[in-house]
C-alpha cells in the first residue's frame, strides 16, 4: 500500500494508495478465427501501471501485446467498489460480480445484443482461463467497451448506462450558486458559459437538484442542434434516471401528451416552431396552458432573438417557477440590467484556457488569431474609389444573374487566400499556417449570390471541395459532416447558418471576411473552430480587417471586465491575447505579435469608443428614475442627436374601443406621444455619453466621476453640450451606468 521514494537527501516515506481498476484486453484470435476479451481487475497505483498489467496478464499475451490500443477499457473503480462493500485487498471477486451483469443486460436493454457465453481457451502448456469471452464477430471494440461498462453502472448504481462522470470543478459552482439561488426564491439566473462548457449537462444537475417526480421542464432554444445532447445526457448517464425527454417537434397531437408521473419530464422546443404562426400554434397553446406550468425554463442561446415582440409575449404567458438565460457569447444579455453577481456565472474563454493549463480541461482548444495583408492593388483598385472606400462586401458583388461584378480582383483575392498565386505568404492563410487547414470555415458578406459564385470560384482555383451554407444549398449540420467525411479538403462558406450551436471537430480555421460587428456573432463564429478532436491543440483565427479584430477584442474584454467586476480593461485585454495570440502582416517575411498597446493605440486612434457607446446606449441608460426638471434640460440642451431610437410598431388590443398604434422600446410598452419624448431623451443621452472620450483624452481623465469633479465647467458644457448639474443628476439617479461607460474612457 505504499512506497518509498529519496527526495532530495533524506528519506522520506510517501505513502500511495492503490486503486482497483477494472480492465477488458482484445484480441482477435488468429487461430480460431474469433474476437475475444480478457476481463479482470488489478489493484495498481496509476492508469498507466494497470493497462500495463492488463496487456501482460492477458491470456495469449503474444497475440494481444499488439499495442495500447488493445486495452478497450480500463476504469478506476475504487469508489464503485467501496459502495457494494468491497475493500482493498478484498476485491478478488468484484470483477466477477460485474461480469455476471452481462447476461441480464439483454433484458435490460435491448440495443446492447449480449447472448455471449464464456469461452474456455488453452494453450500449449494445458493452461486454461475462465475468464476470456467470445463476442459476436461484427461487434467493435467500442461495442464491446460500452458493454462492459454499463454493466458496470448497471451492478453498482442499478442502471445500464454508459455514463458515470461528475461535473467537474466550475461546473459543480454553477450548479451549487443557480441551486442556492433559486432556493432563496430567486427568478432569473444567468449562465454565461462558453461553448463546450456543458450547460446541459449543468442545468440538468440543477434540475434534479430542484425538481421532483412529475414536474415538467421547458427548453427552449433557437439551435435545435442542442437537442441531440441534451437528449444524451438524458437517457445515457446514470445520474439522470429519474428524467424523461419530449421534443414537441415530434408530437403530432400536443393535447394528447402524456407524461409519466414518476419522472421529471423535460419538455424541448425550438423558437421556430413556438414563432410559426401556423405550425406552432398548438404547441403554444400547450405550453401557456400547462396546468402545473414549468418548474425551471432554460432559454438556450438567449443573446439571439430573445428581445421580439413573440417572445417576449410568449415569455409572458408561460407559467414558470424559475428562468435560467444561457448563453456563449451574454453581452446583450448582461447589460439589460437583470442580472448582478448574485444571479450569474460566467465562464469564458480566458477561464476555459486557465483550466486547459491546470490539467482539469486537457481537450480545449487554443485559438490563434493571423490578419493578413490584402494586396494595395485591389483596396485601391478605381472600382472602390468613393466615400466608402474597399471593403469586403463590395468586392464580392455580384449582378442579378449572379456574377461577379469585380471578377478579375475577386480572382486575384481569393488566388492569394489560397496560396496558388504567386503573392507573398503574408496573403495566404495557407502558406503562413502551420496547422492543418484541410477543414475550414469561412463567414461571408450576407448575400446567397455572392457565397454561390464564390464556392465556384474557389473550385475552379483549388482542390478543395466547397459546401454552400446558405440559401437553399446545405440547410442540415449532418451534410457537412457527410462532405467531410468524403472529401480530404473543404471550405465550408456561410453567413449566418451554423454559425451557434454546431459542432464540427474537424473545422481547424476560421476566416472572417464579411463585415460584422457584432461581438456576439463574431465570437460565436471563430469559436466554431475551437470544438475538440483526439490530438487538436490549436486552431487559427483569420480576419481581413484588423481594425475590427481589435475593437472585438476590445469589446469582448469590456464585457468581461463587466461581467466579473473588474474596472481595468487593460488587464482583462492582456489576459485575452496571453490566451489568444494575434499576429499581423509584417513588412518582412515574419508574423509580428500584437501587444496589448497596439489594441489601445489603434481604439485611440479611431472613434470606435464614441461609436459603441452611441450605439450601445441600451447597455448604460435606464430611465425610471427620470425627474420632470432633468428631462426638460435635456430636451433643452445642445447635444447634437446623433442616433435614431430603433423600435417595432405593434397592435396593441384594449377591452373596449378601437385599437391604437403602439411601440415598443426596452420591452416597455408607449403610447406615440410618450414614445416620441422618450425617443429624444435617449437620443440626447447616447449623443452626450458619445462625447465623453473626447473629453477623457483632452483632459487625462478616465472616469466620469472624474470628468465631472476636475473639469472646468464651462468647457465641459461646450464639449457635451449638458452643464455639469445635469450630468452630475445623471450619475445620481443612476439613469446612466458609469461603470460600462468608464470602460470606453
């Protein structure tokens, strides 16, 4: 039970307790032309040392010392084995009993096709072993794993199912902190969790933690893809027995539901089904008509659509205990003023990375972010020569029949993004790559003609096989893995599909070459690239204008910063680029490595701060503390309204009399007259807090508390066009969040 090691000159005694580990070694009998496993157990102090024992104790050991891979399983059972009673150094006959589970898994489960007998073998010496098993011969190796392994889970915890594994470390906090909030009485609960987190497999922990028998949950997302996991986790790991799975897609008679009493049933629905007006409406009048209503709703993908007029009545309608909002990318989410430390958990990228070093997350993914050079040539080409100058969309343009308008500079761009001209590598992602880019993605301006006539483009130039994600082309996730599993090289192109919620492993870069600058969609796509495969550390990140990958990267540390109550966004930018290196085209042959001053000296350089704060004024303004004699002064005041207030006109139905026109701003409803008012105040708003970096740069200031205190008054009224008590009434009443605007100074 122990061992003795030297550490430095002394002799120090380190005590090591075994393990017992249960094994199966295959092998396909050359002989006698079958597949057989040697099953047993050994106690051993590491994985490595078991798996060794396996392969040297195994029947036959000439034949099955082929390699590693012939330990099909290899488990730690410790903590399995204490819970039936056994003990170390008592544990002759766990495997036995294991064993013995297999002949009723048959009954249990009928997908597992058992009927195996033990198989008596000798050798030459007359040697025999009861414990090596012939399998039917069209069984795999991972048949054969999963088998031995639910009868494990089917001896110990009485169901045959593959999975056992816990949540690991953050995800256990996220279950503790929603579950004791939502004990407290709490209502809504943000989980801002990064792709390949398990947010599933983390609110069904808090399911079981909140809900009993005969209670119904809601699911509900606008990725639809989610449900195969979901349904999964469900049904194949042994902590979740007690739960059941509905997607209401496939229930054609949605009043004829019938629940079993004795689970918990999870109800799943996609938003484009509760949204059709046709199809959905039954399964809308099933969910707002629930006689006990749901227990929890989980909102998947809640950054997407989450702010329309059906879902926000939808949303109204639903009887529910508790919301839980989740989301890779919650920016917009966040900053709508609900949620607080109280009621969040956040794990991004920057935490995922930290886990990948300590050891706890060893299959994430590193990205890599490269911003190749375009050639002089084609950006100052006179067919882009207006106020507007090149961008992106303009050189994919294409004429009604669908062809390129621009076609030779088309060709010459995408023949040095392939690396088949004969350009200098700084324009090829290919040629500058030293990772295997035969899977790519790539996120194209929004127009179906212009991503048709490029796929056939990219043919022509290369070998590599292209999938049309858009249109009326490839609608299922399932055909591009298809494509890639018949072809060795693809470029997948798309604008909006598949951009959340898949999972394509294979996928090792990412090429952003539309215009976008939503921080949700941008991160949603690059990290398409970042899903895990066996052997995968990195994957590359490609953006055509560097300026919009530093004001990403400047927004995304700002709403981290926001989201874990940091004020120093400076330090949250170098612990994103110490994570997530960025290199740009050199004058010379070499990448240079982007600092952390070049991200704020190019923000400085442009209006980007005055820009996202005029656009993003639903992110620090909440008016209901509005006074009548602060309002007059900003209707009265000078500040130039820069911004037009977006809003939906909706029919608003009253008991008595005609209906009357209505709009919506904030999910708060107005009347014409009131709207038109609150219209200019938040338009005089956004257009002051716009004027603030100028003011912060001229005076050295970085905070508006600053700003108000030590500068002269007069001057900041010109610069703002709002005398400093007006200002100052603005940070009072919290009508502004000077925290989110302190980050932009």
């Amino acid at each position: 039970m122990k061992y003795y090691s030297y550490l430095s000159v002394e002799l120090k005694i380190k005590v090591v307790m075994k393990k017992l580990f249960l094994y199966g070694v295959f092998t396909e009998h050359p002989e006698l032309n079958i597949k057989t496993v040697k099953f047993g157990q050994h106690e051993n102090i590491s994985l490595d040392k078991a798996k060794a024992y396996a392969l040297k104790g195994s029947y036959n050991k000439e034949v099955a010392l082929h390699s590693q891979d012939n330990v099909i399983f290899c488990e730690d059972v410790t903590e399995f084995a204490s819970e039936k009673g056994f003990t170390l150094g008592n544990c002759d006959k766990f495997d036995d009993y294991v064993r013995n589970n297999l002949k009723n898994l048959s009954n249990t489960d009928p997908e597992i096709n058992v009927g195996k007998h033990s198989y008596m073998l000798s050798n030459d010496a007359g040697q025999t072993s009861r414990e090596i098993h012939k399998f039917d011969y069209s069984l795999s190796k991972e048949e054969i794993r999963d088998m031995f392994i639910k009868s494990l889970h089917k001896f110990v915890a009485g169901t045959a199912r593959l999975n056992s594994f816990e949540p690991r470390q953050r995800q256990a906090e996220a279950i503790d902190k929603m579950t004791g909030y939502f004990k407290q009485g709490g209502d809504d609960f943000l989980l801002g969790a990064i792709m390949r987190f398990g947010k599933n497999f983390t609110f069904l922990n808090v399911v079981n933690n909140l809900s009993q028998p005969g209670d119904s949950i809601l699911v509900l997302t606008s990725k639809p893809g989610v449900f195969d996991s979901l349904r999964d986790d469900i049904y194949n790991h042994v902590a979740f027995t007690d739960l059941d799975f509905i997607e209401l897609k496939e229930e054609k008679d949605k009043d004829g539901i019938v629940t079993d009493p004795n689970k918990i049933t999870i109800f799943a629905v996609s938003k484009q089904l509760t949204d059709n007006k046709v199809s959905g409406r039954a399964t809308r009048r099933f969910l707002c008509s629930n006689p006990k209503g749901f227990k929890l709703a989980f909102f998947d993908e809640c950054h997407s659509a989450t702010d329309t007029e059906n879902f926000i009545s939808l949303n109204s309608k639903l009887r529910v205990d508790h919301r839980v909002w989740a989301s890779g990318t919650p920016f917009k989410t966040n900053a709508s003023g609900k949620f607080d430390n109280s009621n969040s958990f956040f794990y991004g990228y920057i935490e995922q990375q930290e886990d990948k070093k300590d050891g706890s997350v060893a299959d994430a993914v590193t990205l890599e972010a490269y911003l190749p050079s375009i050639r002089t040539s084609i950006q100052t080409s006179s067919n882009f020569i207006t106020k507007e100058s090149f961008t992106l969309t303009k050189l994919f343009a294409v004429n009604k029949k669908g062809s390129f308008i621009f076609g030779g500079e088309v060709r010459e761009f995408l023949s040095d993004i392939l690396g088949v001209s004969d350009s200098k590598a700084k324009y090829s992602p290919y040629r500058v790559s030293s990772l295997d880019l035969s899977h790519t993605v790539w996120l194209m301006p929004a127009d179906v003609k212009m991503i048709e006539a490029a796929a056939v483009l990219i043919e022509e130039l290369s070998d590599y096989h292209v999938i049309v994600a858009t249109g009326n082309n490839v609608t299922d996730i399932n055909q591009v893995h298809d494509a890639i599993e018949n072809n060795d090289k693809t470029i997948t192109l798309t604008n909006m599909r598949f951009v959340e919620g898949t999972t394509v492993p294979q996928w090792n870069g990412a090429f952003v070459l539309s215009e976008t600058d939503s921080v949700e969609k941008y991160f949603q796509f690059i990290f398409r690239a970042a899903s895990p495969a066996p052997g995968k550390d990195k994957a590359m990140v490609f953006d055509f204008d560097p300026s919009r990958t530093f004001n990403m990267v400047f927004d995304f540390a700002n709403g981290h910063a926001i989201n874990t109550e940091q004020t120093d966004t400076q330090g949250v930018i170098k612990q994103w680029i110490d994570n997530f290196n960025i290199y740009r085209a050199g004058d010379g042959p070499e990448a240079k490595l982007v600092e952390v001053g070049d991200i704020l000296e190019a923000i400085a350089n442009g209006d980007y701060r005055a820009a996202t704060l005029l656009k993003s004024y639903k992110r620090y303004v909440d008016l209901t503390s509005m006074t009548l004699d602060l309002e007059s002064s900003l209707l009265n005041s000078n500040i130039s309204s820069k911004i037009t207030v977006k809003t939906e006109v909706v029919e608003n139905g009253l008991v008595k009399g005609s209906n009357y026109r209505v709009r919506r701003h904030g999910g708060v409803t107005y009347n014409i007259k009131e709207f038109d008012i609150t219209s200019k105040i938040l338009q005089k708003i956004a257009g002051f807090v716009s004027s603030l970096p100028v003011v912060s740069y001229l005076g050295d200031l970085y905070t508006v508390e600053d700003i108000i205190a030590k500068s002269d008054p007069d001057l900041l009224e010109e610069c703002t066009g709002l005398n400093v008590d007006s200002i100052q009434k603005l940070v009072d009443l919290k009508i502004v969040d000077t925290r989110y605007i302190n980050l932009y100074l």
